[in-house]
C-alpha cells in the first residue's frame, strides 16, 4: 500500500521543486544526468500547479524544503554534511535552514511533558515559558525546577512527528531507488546509504533520551578541558519525547557586538573554539557535528557552552591515526606517504597507480601551502582531497564528510571572531599533542601492551587454534602427513609461553 504514497509524495515533491524554483538549480548543483533530469522534470512540470508555495523570503532550495516541512528540513540538514554529494554552494545554503517553522501551543507542550513524565507539570516547573527556540524536530523551553529553582531547558518533540517523519522517510528510500536506477553514476554517492544514514540519524534525534544520553558522554569526556562547558543532562525530568538540562546562560557567540560590549576577547575565543573542535575530534573520536554560532554560547567567564546535541560524530582510533599521518604527510609536503597511506588503509583501490595517485595529491597541497597564512583553511584541505581521492575510486565515507564538514563550519565561527586568525598556527599544538601521542614511542607500547592483553586472553587457545588451522591445510595439501613429534613440544612450548607473558602482562599493568 506505500507505493502509490510514495509515488505521490514524490509527484508533490518535485511540483514543489518546480514551482519554488528550485528544481533546475539542485539538479544543476548535483550534476544530475539526463535521464534524472528528464525524470524530475516528468514528475514536477505537470503537477506544478500541486507544489506548495513556501515562504518567499527564502532562497528557492531552502524554500522549497522549508514548504515541504519538518522531515525535508531535517533531510536538508543533513544533506549539508554531504557537499560531495549536492555542491559546496548548495550545502552552504542548506547549512542555513534553521528553525524555520512556526512552535506548536505551550498548551500541547505542557500536555506531552505531563504525559511522558507521569505527573502534573506544576509538581516539576515552578516555571514553564514560551517557546525560546523552535526547530523541525523539536522546539524548548525556559522552566524552573520546583524542587530546587534551578533554571533548565526543555525539550519537546513536535505532536505526531514520528509518524510524519516515517511517512516521508519511506518516500525517501523509494526515491533513492528511482534515482539509482536511472543513474548508475550517482551508485558511488550511494543514495540509498545516505537515506540510511539519514534514518539513523533522525531515529536518534526522535528519541530524545538518546540525546540525553549524548550530552552526558560528551559532558563527561571534555569535564576537564579548560573554558568549555557542556549543561548536565537532569535524567530524572527526560523521557522519550522530553529532555531536560541545565539552562545554558550566556551570549550568542555568533552576535559581535554583545560579545564586544561585555568585554569578551573574541581573538581568544575564535582560537579556543577551533582547539576545542580538534581535540574533541583527535583526542576523543567524538565531537559536535552540528557546532554553528546558534549551538554556542559565551558565559560571563568567557567559558565556551555548547548545547544541542542532536548531531554527534565519531571516528575509531584507526581513522584518527591514518589521518593524522596524512595531515602530517601534507605538512611536510610528503606527498608519496599520503599517497602510501591511503593504500596501506585500503582507501583507494589496489589496482591503482600510486605515483599518479601521489602526483594528484601534489595538486591539493601545493596550492594550499602556497597561499597567505590566514587563508589556509584545513576544511579546504581535506574537502579537496576528497575530490582527488574520489576520482580514485576510494568510496564516500560519512563519518569522514561529517568531520571535513563540521571542520569547515567551526574554521567559519572562528573567523567570523577573528577574521585574521591563522589556522595552522591554532590548530599546530593540538594536532602536534595528538601526533605525538598516538604515533610515537608511547603509543607503540600502548599497543603492544593492548595486544600483549589480548593474547593472555586467548594464549591458551591459540595452539589449539593453529592446529585445527594447519590439520586443514594439511589435509587439503597433496602430501598429507600427520603433525611430528618436534610439532608437538613446539604446539605446547607455545602455549606455554603466552600464558607466562599473559600472567606478566596482567600483573604489571
């Protein structure tokens, strides 16, 4: 019974395209293939008549998903981490569309707190304000804790989202297999991924102890860097469709003029935000992917406070390392160990040539370092490298596009603080701590530590292991023969030694 829902969803979408305008431009921003584009076209022109208005103030893209409401504006979004995918103009453009619909009653606010939390909300709020903020997902509230007169924020899904968003999220995938069918080309972005990406992400963002569960992590990963606060999760007042945390109190950091009036030092603040992002993002391997001006706050202390914490990243250890020994490779302009590296990783595809890979890498750096210090941007860096290696045939990587992303919107507030600030000479002790870290001689005995634990775990298996292994072999092999004696005490030996290196390990650290 979804197709002809889905079908209809996908008529109404492009008339909606059509009508606003932006169909030809996101198309065109796309580098959509012809028979896409005959098909949108096909879809939308007809039906144009069908599309919804949107708001006029509003460049056409934008307009366009604002119309569609809160499931576009959300997809929107999240396309804007995916400049690979629909240009760097148009993700600049989408980057924008922020709480662009109208709050819902305080009266169905109230209403989902009492019915989520059990119980009557003047026994929780001595306080319950307007809506301060209202977004596609969810809007908040200023309240005041009964109990104890702490001020908090209160978030509130929107009435029967969950449902929209299912409706809509199903169109989405139905078209991601128009779109991959009619252009075999677009299989690299992998469409229908970035819906299940996409899927994941608003899963998350529905279920707002899930949220809550991210900002008491990341609370608790950066409680001892210097300047920066993260609002305490207050469990006992979320659930499923409310969060409640500390109340952020503080200036915009993106309104100059206040921050100029209570005489904050916006040089330090563009260099603290930027160090912050990086640690977060090398040191921890989970950062804020959503870390624009209306995400931060400057206290009285001149503390940096992030809230919202809808869009997280993460990045593995491994990950962290690889491109760290690519920044490296960069900085020293040793093209040939980038290009090494993206091999040694399985980035980029075997059966390519490394030195033309190498050459191709040369065309992103020299430019780059070429260039006025205060006009480096470290988010250029890697989003021209991905240029590069995408020709290659190295395959799109979310959690990578996340992280070049967020990059580039943090590089943005910091310079919109310090429109001279130099990147790298920013940047160049955090990077510098976390290379030393994670690829010097500490780090080597921290693995082999890490390894040596493991092997205790499973010693005394693995003679056992490799006998069923090499009983295999040799059975398969034309000259069969049955294991020796000598094979024997060496199995055993074996086995032996591990378990003295397990105790040891175990005892010493």
């Amino acid at each position: 019974m979804r197709g002809p829902h889905n079908i209809w969803r996908l008529v109404r979408t492009a008339a909606t395209f059509e009508r606003t305008g932006a169909l030809k431009l996101v198309l065109e921003a796309m580098d959509a293939p012809l028979p896409l584009r005959i098909t949108a076209r096909v879809l939308g022109w007809p039906f144009k008549w069908l599309g919804l208005k949107g708001d006029p103030a509003l460049p056409p893209e934008t307009r366009a998903l604002q119309a569609l409401g809160p499931a576009y504006i959300k997809f929107g979004q999240v396309l804007s981490t995916r400049p690979d995918m629909v240009g760097d103009k148009l993700a600049a453009q989408l980057r924008v569309l922020q709480d662009k619909l109208p709050p819902f009653s305080i009266e169905l606010a109230k209403a989902s707190v009492e019915e989520e939390l059990d119980r009557p909300i003047e026994e929780i709020f001595s306080e319950f304000s307007e809506p301060v903020a209202a977004a596609s997902i969810a809007q908040v509230h200023h309240a005041v804790l009964r109990d104890t007169g702490e001020e908090v924020a209160v978030k509130v899904l929107r009435p029967e989202i969950e449902k929209d968003f299912r409706k809509d999220i199903d169109a989405f995938y139905f078209a991601a297999g128009v779109i991959e069918f009619f252009s075999p080309a677009s299989r690299r972005l992998r469409p229908y991924d970035v819906i299940e990406h996409f899927d994941g992400v608003v899963a998350h963002e529905l279920d707002l102890r899930s949220e809550a569960s991210a900002c008491s992590e990341f609370g608790q990963t950066t409680k001892d860097d210097a300047g920066f606060q993260v609002p305490e999760a207050k469990w006992e007042y979320s659930a499923k469709r409310v969060m409640t945390m500390g109340w952020a109190d503080g200036l915009p950091l993106g309104d100059n003029d206040a921050l100029d009036a209570a005489g904050h030092n916006r040089t330090i603040l563009g260099e603290r935000v930027l160090q912050l992002f990086l640690s977060h993002a090398l040191r921890d391997g989970y950062f804020h992917a959503d870390m624009h001006q209306g995400n931060l706050k400057v206290a009285a202390n001149g503390d940096i406070i992030a809230y919202d914490f809808g869009i997280m990243g993460r990045i593995d250890e491994y990950t962290r390392r690889v491109y760290a020994e690519i920044l490296i490779g960069f900085i020293q302009r040793d093209y040939r160990r980038v290009a090494d590296v993206h091999f040694e990783a399985g980035y980029v595809p075997a059966d390519r040539d490394v030195a033309e890979f190498a050459q191709a890498l040369r065309a992103v750096g020299e430019p780059i370092f070429g260039m006025d210090a205060s006009q480096i941007s470290m988010g250029k860096l890697f989003s021209y490298l991905f240029e590069v290696t995408e020709r290659f045939g190295m395959e799109t990587r979310t959690e990578l596009i996340l992280l070049q992303r967020t990059m580039v919107v943090v590089e943005g507030v910091a310079r919109s603080l310090n429109p001279q600030i130099n990147i790298w000479e920013v940047a160049h002790p955090v990077v510098g701590d976390y290379i030393k870290n994670a690829l010097g001689p500490k780090a080597m005995m921290k693995d082999l530590v890490k390894t040596m634990r493991i092997l205790s775990k499973f010693g005394p298996h693995l003679p056992a292991m490799a006998e069923v292994a090499l009983t295999k072999r040799v059975a398969t092999s034309p000259k069969c023969a049955r294991p020796s004696r000598k094979a024997a005490v060496i199995k055993a030996s074996f086995g032996v030694i591990l378990m003295i290196i397990g105790y040891w390990v175990g005892r010493e650290f």
